[in-house]
C-alpha cells in the first residue's frame, strides 16, 4: 500500500480508522438510493463527490491504485 511506504503507521492507522468508521456509519449499498454515503452535507443528502473520494481513498488502500487526479 502506497501509504505503509511513507513510514508514519499513525498516519496509516488513522486513514484505516476513518474509512472503515465512514462505511459502517454511513454506507448504504441499497440499490433504490441515488449514492453510495448519506448524510454528505448539512442538507442530509447523496453528493456525487462524497462517493468519488471514497472510492478513491478505497482503491489506494485496498489496491494501491492512484485515482485520475
């Protein structure tokens, strides 16, 4: 994984800490809702961006795979 090459587990741990909190709390694999995490915003609503960041932040730690940017 890109980020155990960095050196600093603290940082690692954290990012691990954050995405598995993320998907437990906020998650929903339904199929009848327009995202993947709800409650993005203050709105309480599905943004295109929310799911973007974490598939992203899913494929450098699953399969350290950099994203478009």
């Amino acid at each position: 994984c890109a980020f155990l090459r960095m050196g600093d587990e603290e940082l690692v741990g954290f990012a691990i800490d954050s995405i598995e909190q993320l998907c437990n709390k906020y998650l929903d694999l339904s199929e009848d809702v327009p995202g993947m995490l709800h409650h993005q915003n203050g709105n309480m609503t599905y943004t295109t961006f929310g799911d973007y960041f974490l598939m992203e932040a899913l494929s450098v730690i699953l399969y350290d795979e950099k994203g478009v940017w």
